[in-house]
C-alpha cells in the first residue's frame, strides 16, 4: 500500500534527475549553420564547462571541428 503512494514520487524524482542540464538542445548542423551562437555556446563552455554540461559542450567542440575541417566528405585519404 506504502509503495502505491511513494512509487510515483520515486519516478518524478528519477526523471527530473535525469534531465538535468542545460534547457538548449542544439544540434551540431544547427551550430554549424549559426557561427554566432556556436561561438556563444563554445565560450560559455571554456568559462564554466560544467554549469553547461558535457553533453552541449560536446556537441559545439563537434559543431567547430566540421566548420573547421568540414565533413570528411569528398576529401582525399593520404
């Protein structure tokens, strides 16, 4: 019976934890596409890279390595 009354609030708990983060979603094509906000994202990460979290951080470092060394596609292999 306890359990019927405390599983929902456990189950909140575990998916607003799980959310955790920053609210932005960028894509790496949408960063590319926008130098600007990939500059602005690229900077808050190097000024608190853990206030913006891995997972944005990772996508801008994705997002500057393809404006800066493209998509691989077309190019010559040594």
């Amino acid at each position: 019976m306890l359990a019927r009354k405390v599983l929902p609030f456990i189950l909140a708990a575990a998916v607003s934890a799980c959310g955790g983060g920053s609210a932005t979603h960028d894509t790496v094509d949408a960063l590319v596409a926008d130098p600007a906000k990939l500059k602005d994202v690229m900077q808050r990460c190097h000024d608190d890279h853990a206030a913006v979290g891995d997972a944005e951080c990772n996508v801008a470092s994705e997002a500057f390595r393809r404006r800066f060394a493209g998509t691989g596609a077309g190019q010559s292999k040594p």
